[in-house]
C-alpha cells in the first residue's frame, strides 16, 4: 500500500503492488522465478513463429505486412514488460521514496493537503479502471471474438478454420492440420495475450499512478510553503521548512529514479508510433486490406497514441507542479521573515527553479508540445513514404505501357 494504514489508503495503488507481486515482478527479492519464465514464455510463443512464417512460408505481401504488423505489435508489448524487468529495483527505490514522504505528509489534516490526497485516490481508481476496461473490451474484440465466428461457420456450414490470433509457423507442426490442433493452438494463443494483457496492464498503470502520484507530492510541498506565513515562531517556521525541504528533495530523487527507468521505453514508444503511421499508409498504398487488418491496424494505432498521450499529459503535470514550488515561494511574505529565514527561502527557491521531467532518451521532454511534434512529424513521414510508394507505381506503369507499345511495333 502507499500509505500507512493508520493514515491515509490508496487501494488501487496497492492493487498494481498485489497483481505485480502475483507475477513476480515486485517483491524484497526483486524478480521472482516465475516472472522470468512468463517473460521467456511470450517471447518464445509470439516473436519466433512470427519469424518463421516470414521466412518458411513465403507469404504474400498481404500476409507478409500483416505478419510484420503483428510481430511490431507483439515486441512493442514484451519491450515494455522488459522494461519494468530491467529496472525493477529502480522502480521498487522510485516507490518506496514516495510512500514514505506521502505517509508523512498524511498526517497533515489541513483541507487543503487533505483534498489533494482525495484527488489522487480518485484519479488512480479512474485511470486503473477505466484503462483496465478499454483493454479488455479491444482484445476481446481481437482474439475470442473472431475465433468465436470461426467455430460457428466450422460446426455450420463445415468450414475449415482459418483464422489465427497472429500469423505463425509453429515448425513442429501446422495449426491448421484438424479442427482440433487449430483449438488447442487458439486457445493456448488466448490464452498467453490475456496473461500478456493482464501484465502490461498492471505495468502501465504502476507508471502513470506513480507519476501522478510524484506530481501531487509536488503540489502538497507547495500548500506546505504556502503554510509558512502561518508560523508564529522562528521554531515552528525552521520546523516546517525542515520538513518541506527533506520532501521536496525525496520528490526530486523518486523523478530522477523514475526519469532512469522510462527514459529508454519512451524513445521506443516514439520510434513505434512513427514505425506504426508510415507503415499503415504503406500498407493503404501497396495493398487493399481486409476488415479484419484494418481492424488490428486501427487499434495498434490507437493504443500507441494513447500511451504517448498519457505520459505526455502527466510530464507536463509533473513538470509544472515542480515549477508552482519556485513560485510558492516567491508568493509567500518573505519580506518580512529575518535575513537567516530569508535566505533559507532563497536556496529553496533556486532549487525548485531546476524543472523535474521525464525524457525520451534524453532527446527531448514528455509534455503536450512534444506529442504534437511528434504527431506532425509522423504525418509528414507517412505522407513522404506514401507519395515515394506511389510514383515508383505509376513510373513502375509507364515502363510497363511503354515496353508493351515496343512489344506491338516490333511484332507490327
């Protein structure tokens, strides 16, 4: 739990520590067994059957972008769930220095500090739940749904199952040899991504929670210098400071330490979303896709652009909640405070002058600007390949009319 029983609950929060404890992924000892083995399980039964339909199957461009589509889609979600497997004592430090500066500052019972912490038991139950449901109504939408029509038409009108949950050559054998094999493989496939599901959920939402969390520390350590007017005595004012600066420093360690683990998963949560725009259109361009394909594509697109946009939202908060302490203590009535006082306040000031962020790899921040950026730059990226696809088809056209009009008028 993030906060002291005696104090203040966050029961959401302590759901993602219980479901990631159940994985494996959280604990005094860090990764557990198990967790290596569902890491080295969803590797081994997504990526290299995707891999050998490419190569053995020799599949038609159509399948083949499909296929690749798939196998982006797959290492995008075990990279993630890699990440938190890399940095899990990072994480673990990240946490356990936000838990303990909340659960010292629960004790405040000031409304103010008091509707802050409501608001953030709020926000992580809305963002657990709502995130939770809109993932699992997409892969129903992607897996048993579909697989659900294949065994209506089979037991119907006795057609042979044709679709699978990602294109795949198992080498061993072929899912599609009986009705029965090709279950089995659905429903082990099933299986695995709601497992793979249930992870990334838990994961994802430990990232925004504790981010959020970072930026309302911020914002309780800006009402506890706002708090500073109301001392009365040198004592209460260098005890209250204390506390302010020993939180304020925690908060900047838990970004640091946070800014250490994501960093490296956000420029690939870029890379993927641009890699996902320019070939969508490559795939408009080159071929026709079905239903289904467009259904995979649009809801790859999307979950990307929801990711990017969530973490751009909450470095922005982060980002201008570190910012508000710099002018908390500008707005306070400093003037009037002794000159030791005053310049305790200065060091305070130019220290929450320095923005806390997150970065993509060091490139650039996580904020809304960003987003947009990176929106536009894909659009235009895409708009580049698409135009390139189709002049090498129209000249690809000419050449062809042209070398059949030399056909006629030498047959002529």
């Amino acid at each position: 739990m993030l906060f002291r029983k005696q104090h203040h609950f966050d029961a959401m929060m302590a759901f993602n520590i219980r479901v990631l404890t159940a994985l494996g992924f959280w604990g005094e000892s860090g990764i557990e067994l198990r967790a290596t083995l569902q890491y080295l399980a969803y590797t081994t039964w997504f990526i290299p059957p995707g891999v050998l339909f490419c190569v053995r199957q020799q599949p038609s461009s159509k399948m083949m972008l499909k296929s690749v589509y798939e196998l982006v889609a797959a290492g995008s979600c075990i990279v993630r769930i890699g990440n938190l497997y890399v940095f899990n004592g990072t994480l673990q430090k990240a946490f356990y220095e936000v838990q303990f500066a909340l659960g010292e500052l629960s004790r405040d019972s000031s409304d103010a500090v008091r509707k802050v912490l409501n608001h953030l038991t709020i926000s992580a139950d809305y963002i657990c739940k709502g995130y939770g449901g809109m993932l699992i109504i997409q892969c129903l939408l992607f897996g048993p749904a579909q697989g659900l029509v294949s065994i209506l038409k089979y037991f119907v009108w006795g057609e042979d199952p044709k679709y699978s949950l990602l294109e795949a050559d198992y080498l061993i054998y072929n899912q599609y040899s009986n009705f029965n094999v090709w279950l089995l493989t659905m429903l082990a496939s099933t299986c695995a991504l709601y497992v793979l599901v249930f992870a990334l959920l838990s994961h994802e939402t430990f990232y925004w929670n504790i981010l959020h969390h970072v930026s309302c520390l911020f914002k309780i350590i800006r009402l506890k210098i706002l708090e500073l007017d109301d001392c009365s005595t040198p004592k209460q004012f260098h005890e209250q400071l204390s506390i302010v600066v020993e939180m304020h420093e925690r908060a900047f360690k838990s970004t640091r330490l946070l800014e250490q683990a994501i960093s490296a998963m956000m420029s690939f949560l870029y890379l993927s979303f641009i890699t996902i725009m320019c070939s969508m259109l490559l795939v408009f361009t080159v071929i026709q896709p079905d239903l289904g394909f467009l259904l995979m594509m649009s809801v790859a697109l999307q979950y990307n652009v929801f990711l990017i946009f969530t973490f751009s939202m909450l470095g922005t908060e982060l980002t201008e909640a570190s910012l508000s302490v710099s002018d908390a203590v500008y707005s306070i009535r400093w003037y009037e405070k002794s000159p030791a006082e005053r310049r305790l306040l200065l060091f305070v000031q130019m220290r929450a002058q320095k923005q806390a962020a997150i970065t993509a790899a060091k490139f650039f921040y996580l904020t809304r600007a960003s987003f947009a950026t990176c929106g536009c730059l894909s659009v235009s990226a895409s708009s580049w390949l698409g135009m390139s696809a189709q002049r090498e088809a129209l000249e690809k056209k000419e050449r062809e009319i042209e070398e059949s009009g030399k056909d006629r008028w030498l047959r002529s």
